[in-house]
C-alpha cells in the first residue's frame, strides 16, 4: 500500500466565538475485500473505518465509515472555537492501526 498521509486544512488564527472551517483528507488506498491478486486471491479488505476530531482532548467531530467509502476519504466541516488550543485528528483503518494529525489554532 502506498505511503498514508493524512492531511489537514483549518486556519492558523481565529477570534473567540468564530466558526471555522475544517478541511481533511487521508491519502489511503481504502482495500474493498472483492478484489483479487494476480493469482486469484481475495485481497483482504483495509478501509478507514472510524474518524474523530478531538479539540483539547474533547470529541467534536466523529463518524463510523462504511465499505462504500470512496479512497482518499475527505471530511468538511464546520466548529466554534472559544479559545487556543489543540485540534488532533485520528483515522482507524481495519488493521487497527491510526493516523493522527495535530494542529494548533491560535485564538485572540
């Protein structure tokens, strides 16, 4: 599978009450389970089931993705931010494995 990359669009700055757009991306070839192999064996399927974006620790976004998922699966949406702080994003795929992505917003 090609390199994961997860990838993150949100301002640097905001004021105190503004809602922010948050743009997300994961760079995941998103493995269906139908497909066979050169001889004839089903790949096992590895998709991004879960998605979560925390704020200072605090859930404000989250979904459970099903198999009809297109790869590279994008997520916008929108959240008040009240004060400095810390945004993390994380992806589980099947494997269980994660991806996480930090960013920091500055509020004034």
């Amino acid at each position: 599978m090609a390199k994961i990359k997860p990838r993150v669009k949100l301002p640097k700055k905001a004021k105190a009450g503004e809602t922010i757009t948050i743009k997300t991306i994961i760079s995941h070839k998103m493995e269906s389970g139908r497909r066979k192999d050169k001889k004839g064996n089903v790949i096992a399927r590895r998709i991004i089931n879960t998605f979560a974006c925390k704020f200072e620790g605090q859930t404000i976004f989250g979904c459970d993705i099903e198999p009809a998922i297109s790869a590279n699966p994008y997520f916008q949406f929108n959240a008040k931010v009240e004060k400095t702080g810390e945004f993390e994003f994380i992806w589980t795929d099947d494997n269980g494995d994660t991806y996480q992505k930090k960013q920091t917003i500055k509020v004034s």
